[in-house]
C-alpha cells in the first residue's frame, strides 16, 4: 500500500478474547441495530473499473498496508494471516454468521468462486490481554461479490443484538452482541459491524468493502466502548485506491 496513512498511538485493550481476530478507547454512543447498515453505490455496479476486476496476488499483496503504515508500536504477528483458512465458526441462532459475513452459502460461493486470497496481520509488541491486532486481507473471485451477502449481513444485526458464537463446533461458546459502526462510502457496498461483549470490554470491529470481484476486510480487537471506524474506514480505502 502507498503511504497515505500517519500511525496511530499504542491501544490498551483487556478482558477475555473468544472471538477470531484478526485505539484509543474514547467511548462512542452504540449504534440501534434498527440503523441503515449497509452503504451501496450503484453506478459502481457495472463492474468495468480496474479495482472491480479479478486481480492478481501480486497487486492484492501491494494494496496492504506496510508495517509503516500499521499502528504506532505495532509489529507482524508471528503467525501471519491465512487468505485461505476455512472458517468453521458457529452461532446460535445460525442467521448471526451473517453478521461475520460467514453464512454457509457465503463459504460454498467462496470455495466456488475464490481465485486468490492476500493478508496481513500486525499486533501491538508488548502485548497485552488479549494483545491488540489488525488484520487487512483482499480476496478476488471469478464472479462479481454478490450484493445480497452484504444485505444479509445488514439485515441480521436486528436478530443478532444478543446471541452465542464458537469459533468452530469444538470450542467454548460466548455470548455476544453485533452491532453497526460507521464505514466510508467507497466501492460497491460497504457494511461495518461490531461483535463482542460489553461486560468484559472486548470486541473485534470489522469493515467490509465489496467491490465488483473483490472483497476487502479490515478489522481490529478493541475495547468494546472503543472507536475505531475512522482508521479502519481510512486502510479499506487506502486499499481499494491502490487497486485501481
């Protein structure tokens, strides 16, 4: 990615993490679920943009942000981000996969229709419980993103205010609540949610962007109160430009 970005300051973040993951915590007002979530640009639908074409690894790789560009006193996670790890998360009710943009009809087109997949994954260098991290990741397909997924997404922060999630059959479940948070106007569609649990002060913050044959993520561990749509509005954007 360009440098366009100025690094932010060190987040402090504490509690239990039972979400996949991959700020400063100025308190925001929680956002009604009732809110309009998802943000379209229909002139955009035609497709025939460069940054709306199936890429290359090569050019999803160089629209990620640098470490330079990642959070003051961050540094790479020593185990990286895997484009092509298969989610195996679980929700009760089963719709609240909608809100990580995981429902089985969203795995099955993507294991379809997946053409390349690149990633990054930075953390905060001293730690922390949990360490604070980011995740920037680009994923091209052989056929345009469909605009329904990012609808259903959208349209299931009103069922999934509270509900429980495991990050496969095997693992713990936890209670969680999704709900919306702030997303630029780029690209096709964009949606952002935020999923976690007020109690123990943790959540992981995410901002989609679907655009023609691409789908980018941003997201970031944060306190739950935390604030953090204008940074991870601004590396969505900065990746989206850099793959014109």
């Amino acid at each position: 990615m360009t440098g366009r970005l100025a690094p932010f300051a060190t987040l402090a973040v504490t509690g239990a993490l039972a979400l996949s993951a991959c700020g400063d915590d100025a308190p925001v007002e929680p956002t009604e679920p009732t809110t309009v979530t998802v943000t379209n640009t229909p002139e955009a639908e035609a497709a025939d943009a460069p940054e709306q074409q199936e890429l290359t690894a090569k050019k999803l790789k160089a629209a990620l942000p640098t470490l330079e560009e990642a959070p003051a006193g961050f540094v790479k996670h020593p185990d990286g981000f895997d484009a092509a790890l298969k989610s195996k998360r679980t929700t009760d009710p089963e719709a609240c996969l909608a809100a990580y943009l995981d429902t089985p009809e969203i795995r099955e087109w993507e294991e379809k229709h997946g053409s390349e997949g690149e990633g990054v994954r930075y953390a905060q260098k001293n730690g922390g419980t949990p360490t604070p991290q980011l995740s920037v990741a680009i994923w091209t397909f052989d056929e345009p993103y469909p605009k329904r997924f990012f609808d259903e997404a959208g349209a299931s922060l009103a069922e999934c205010t509270t509900f429980t999630s495991a990050v496969d059959p095997d693992a713990n479940d936890v209670e969680q609540t999704a709900q919306h948070i702030g997303s630029p106007v780029v690209g096709d569609q964009t949606i952002g949610v935020r999923i976690g649990n007020e109690e123990t002060d943790i959540a992981v913050d995410y901002i989609w962007v679907r655009s023609g044959h691409n789908l980018i993520s941003a997201r970031m561990v944060t306190g739950f109160r935390a604030n953090n749509e204008e940074r991870l509005g601004a590396f969505v954007t900065d990746a989206l430009e850099d793959l014109k």
